[in-house]
C-alpha cells in the first residue's frame, strides 16, 4: 500500500489470499453483501488487488472492515 494524505479508495493487496481478484470479490459480496471491485478489471497486474470504496460513514467502513477479514479467513479454509 501507497500511503497519502487523502484518499477514497483503497487498493488492497490479495496475492497471499488468490491469483484469481475476481472469484475472491464475488465470494466477498455472496458471503457479506460487501461490493468491491476486482483489480483485475483494471488490467496490469490487478489480478493481485480488489478495489475498495470508502466514500461513505466510518461507521460503515469498520463495519465493512470487520466483515471483509471474517470473509477473508472463511476463503483461505
């Protein structure tokens, strides 16, 4: 990750998780209902990350936070 002083996106690195964004982002919405973007679609290396959106309340980002690292685990079994 690229630190900076603002932003709405983040770009979150998956390659220990999957080769394969896209099947892992729609895992993530079939198990939490969470929408995120598979960098794939991006091209590049974008196999590597998902896209996610923080234009929204904190209290829906941590919510959104705690539901992708329980998903996450849930994938990787």
């Amino acid at each position: 990750m690229i630190s900076g002083t603002a932003t709405y996106l983040i770009w979150l690195g998956v390659k220990q998780v999957t080769t394969d964004s896209q099947e892992l982002a729609e895992f993530i919405k079939k198990e939490t209902g969470l929408i995120i973007s598979a960098g794939s679609v991006y091209r590049g290396n974008g196999h590597d990350f998902i896209r996610i959106n923080l234009a929204c309340p904190l209290k829906m980002v941590k919510d959104g936070m705690q539901r992708l690292a329980t998903v996450i685990h849930k994938y990787n079994k």
